[in-house]
C-alpha cells in the first residue's frame, strides 16, 4: 500500500486492515496538467520496481530525447502513468500483490478477493474526517479491541505507536490531511499533536498517549480528563459526561459523543452511500451522474436515518438506505 502511494501519487489518509477486508480513505489528485518530468517518473517507477529495470526505461528515455522522437518519449511515459492517479488501478494492484504474497506464503493458488471493490465519493471537512473515524474504529465494532490504538493495522494504531519505518509518520500524515484539508493542511506529521485531540474526541477516547509507544498510557490525572465513552454513553442523545463539559460548551461535547455513538455502530451510508458529503456537495455530484439516476428524481442528497440521523444536519448520501440503516 505504501510502496504504490510513492508509484501512484494517491495519499493513503486512513485504512484499516480487518482479518477478511479492508478499508482505505484514498485521496486522489489530478494528474499534473504538464505531465510528469523524466525525473518524477523515474523516481516513481523506484518505488515498485527494480534498479535494473529503472536503468533500462532511463537508458530508453535518453536516446528518444536524444534523437528528439518526442511520440516515443511519451509512449515510454504512458506504460506507466495509466497506472498513477487512478483509483481503479491502485486498488486493483494493491489486491493483485496482496493475493499473489497470501498465495505464496500459504502455498495456494486462485483469486483470493470474494469480489470488486465498492468505493464512496468523500467530502473534504468534517466528512473525511468522520469517515476516518469510522474506518479506524472497525476493530472495536468487532470486538477485538477497545481502544483503537490498541490495534496494530489501522491508520491511528500506525500513527500513535508508530514503528520501525518513519515511526508512524505517514500515518500521521494521512490523518492530518483527513482532518485538517478544508482548512488547507497537506500531509504534514507536525500537526499532528494539535489533530489529535479533535481526532480522539471523535474515536469517542481521550487517553493521552506517549509517542511512539502503543502500549503505554499517561495517567489521565493531568488537571483535566476526559473520561472514556462507555457503553452507557454510547447511545444517541446521551449526557456528556461531566468533566468533558468543563469549560467547553455544553452543545458540542453532546454533539461530538453523539458523533463517537454513532460511529461505534456499523453505518451502512459509509460504505453504501455512494456519495457522502455536504447538501450541495452531494447535489453536485448528482447533477454531474444525471444520467444514472430515474427521471422521478428531482434532488440527489438524502436525509440521513436510522442511528445516523444525529449526522444529518451535516452529512447527506446520494442514496436513499431505507432499510437497516
């Protein structure tokens, strides 16, 4: 995953992987409208592939431009750049090396995905980073953990116990960028003791942690402590514990433990919304896709349901899920 970010350009900013599934926050940008330099291709193609293999397509490059056979130079480029910022192609390849490192490792063949990918259209804002939340709470939806730090494959277990490679800074930067992007953060690890707090808050936690180290905790007695939800809390509409009230306002710690209730249940919108974001957002997308929707329907954003009705004021879903919300 981390290798075809660097080939790709796409920005892992949240994942979870589960024992049969994953779940990825991908954030794709455009293609530059120059292109891509002999350089930055050649830079990218280091991340999946050989030395050997980058001498050859260098070597190759030099004698088009040497000779000025511009259309070759381009076709050289093209074997490759159909694969960058593209959502399809990163997932499929990420799946592809998965399945053939699982084949080999347990001496088996055949596909090892039961099907293709489902992907939701991502708000930037409060949206990202709600799904973000939602993706690496996953573990604790199944019971395998209670804290979600305490679970080594997920974007918030990576960022705060970090590692022996960058010690949890891609992660960090992946989540920085989900939280803070509409307020024109980029992938900046720095950031991330400030987007931390807002982050814990919406993981419905508040238990501060050393850098660098999943298994340790500071005692929550440092002048302030915001208790842990419990399953008493995590109900919509439930009180704010008292000591997460203290000099905040009342409203919004009520909304943000409504927001960390909702997202301790499965939300079938996240996964099956087809798109989530703002009203206009979501009217946007809908008018752009016209044509796939029945000529009976007038507007494309849908009122949340169900246990996520106590999003609806700021999420809305290109679909309509009735039944089991």
């Amino acid at each position: 995953m981390r290798m075809y970010e660097n080939f790709t350009s796409c920005r892992v900013l949240s994942y979870c992987m589960m024992s049969n599934h994953i779940h990825i926050l991908l954030e794709v940008p455009p293609m530059p409208e120059e292109g891509l330099s002999d350089e930055e291709l050649l830079k990218r193609l280091r991340a999946i592939y050989s030395e050997a293999v980058v001498a050859d397509v260098e070597k190759e490059l030099k004698e088009a431009r040497a000779t000025e056979l511009s259309a070759h130079a381009a076709e050289i480029h093209s074997r490759y750049t159909y694969r960058m910022h593209n959502l399809s192609e990163f997932m499929k390849t990420v799946m592809q090396r998965m399945t053939q490192w699982f084949n080999r490792k347990h001496n088996r063949t055949g596909t090892l995905w039961e099907s293709r990918f489902t992907s939701v259209i991502v708000e930037s804002g409060i949206v990202a980073r709600t799904m973000a939340a939602y993706i690496d709470l996953n573990p604790v939806r199944a019971g395998m953990v209670t804290d979600p730090a305490e679970y080594r494959w997920s974007s918030y277990g990576e960022a705060v116990g970090g590692g022996n490679k960058g010690n949890g800074k891609k992660a960090r930067e992946g989540l920085v960028r989900a939280c803070m992007s509409h307020k024109g953060a980029g992938f900046e690890a720095e950031k991330w003791k400030e987007v931390a707090r807002v982050y814990r808050k919406l993981l419905g936690i508040a238990l501060e942690r050393k850098a660098g180290r999943s298994g340790d905790m500071v005692a929550a007695q440092k002048g302030k402590r915001l208790a842990t939800v419990t399953e008493k809390s995590l109900q919509p509409g439930a009180k704010p514990d008292p000591n997460m009230a203290k000099q905040e306002d009342k409203e919004t710690v009520l909304r943000d433990l409504e927001m960390a209730a909702m997202l301790r249940h499965r939300v079938r919108y996240f996964t099956a919304g087809a798109v989530i974001g703002s009203k206009m957002f979501v009217n946007e997308a809908f008018a752009h896709a016209r044509e796939r929707f029945g000529g009976k329907r007038k507007d494309g954003a849908c009122k949340l349901r169900g246990l996520a009705s106590v999003a609806a004021e700021h999420l809305w879903s290109a679909r309509d899920l009735r039944v089991g919300v």
